[in-house]
C-alpha cells in the first residue's frame, strides 16, 4: 500500500533523513521505532505532505505522492495523528470531530458525516459523552482518542499514528491500541 523508497529530508543543511525505505502492506501495523530526534517524525511528516523533501520516491498505491501538498494526500486517503496531537483547543470535541471531515464537508454527504462520527463514537464512547465539552480541558488520554477519531474522519485508508501512547496511563493505552488493532482487523484483505 505504501512503499517508501530511498527517502533523504532535510532542515536546511542539517539531513535527517537518508535514504530511508520501507513498506507498508495493506491491513498491517507497522511500527517505526527509534531515539529521541531519530527522524521518525520527519518520515511521517514526509509521507503527509507536512515536510519537503529532497530525494527519493513515496509510492502510495502505486502513484508516487513525494511533495505533494498535505491537503491532497489527505483527499487520496491518508490521514496523520500528530505527535502532541494538535487539536483545536479551544473548539468542543464534536467540532475537532466534525472538522475532520473538512475536505468532504457539503450537504450531499450530510448523511456519510453522521454515520461516521456515530461509528467512531462507538469506537471511543467517551468522546460522545464529552462531545460538548471544549476538547483543551479533556485528559491526555481522551485527547488522544480525539486525536485520532478526527482522523479517521477522514476517511483515510491509511493511518499515521505518531507516539499515540506517549503521556498516557497504560490501561488507557490499551484501550487505545485495542481500537487500532481492530481497524487493521477490519481492513485486512
Ligand atoms: N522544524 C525543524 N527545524 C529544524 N530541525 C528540526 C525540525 N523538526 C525537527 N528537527 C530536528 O530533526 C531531528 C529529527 O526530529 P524528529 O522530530 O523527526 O525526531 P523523532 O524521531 O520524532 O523524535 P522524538 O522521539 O523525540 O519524537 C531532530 O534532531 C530535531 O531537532
Ligand atoms: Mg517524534
């Protein structure tokens, strides 16, 4: 589904990425693991469009998306769970939520929208619970779930999870990462 070919990024002079490779079948959970300032979140930057890079090829099925602007990958079906997560703090949860839906956002597709927020309020009960409340003041781990309920507002095919665990109490964390094993298990061939 997704195959990094010999990928180098850069700040400027300083190169943190060179000539990265990697593959990402369809219906599996890869795992990128590295220290602190390794480049991992340059690579997923790379991938969504986030970062400019200077070589190399990013193939996502089969069409090579390398810097291509984040508005359109999103369209093509990957979506990015920020490290720090990102969300819009001072808006209540049901409206992170619905602003992942952003680039499909019109009348006709009204109906697909409420389906999707009920599906991943199902996925996350609490979110619905607090679907009024100012996203900001939720826990780090309900932030989390929010992060990544926007996310998968988007409909993406693929899911590009950065430190979803880190700050978070280890029985949340499991919670967390039983809901994305059940989405590699709802998309594996
Ligand atoms: N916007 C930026 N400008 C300059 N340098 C940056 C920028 N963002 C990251 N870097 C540097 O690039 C390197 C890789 O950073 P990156 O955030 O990709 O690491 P990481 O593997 O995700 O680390 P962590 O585990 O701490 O999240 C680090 O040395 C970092 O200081
Ligand atoms: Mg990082």
């Amino acid at each position: 589904m997704l195959k990094i070919d010999k990928l180098s990024a850069s700040y400027g002079s300083f190169r943190v990425l060179k000539d990265v490779s990697i593959q990402v079948p369809v219906g599996k959970i890869v795992s990128i693991i590295g220290t602190n300032g390794a480049g991992k979140s340059t690579l997923l930057k790379s991938v969504s469009g986030l970062m400019k890079i200077n070589k190399g090829r990013i193939l996502y099925k089969d069409q090579n998306i390398a810097g291509r602007p984040a508005y359109r990958i999103v369209s093509l079906g990957i979506s990015q769970v920020p490290e720090g997560r990102q969300l819009f703090a001072h808006l209540t949860v049901r409206d992170n939520i619905h602003l992942g839906a952003y680039h499909y956002y019109k009348k006709s597709n009204r109906l697909e929208i409420k389906e999707r927020i009920g599906h991943v309020y199902q996925m996350f009960p609490i979110l619905e619970k607090r679907s009024k409340q100012i996203a900001g003041t939720l826990s780090g781990g309900e932030q989390q779930m929010l992060a990544i309920a926007r996310a998968l507002m988007a409909r993406p095919e693929l899911l590009l999870l950065d430190e979803p665990s880190m700050g978070i109490a280890p029985l949340i964390v499991r919670e967390i990462f039983d809901v994305i094993q059940l989405l590699e298990c709802q998309n594996s061939p």
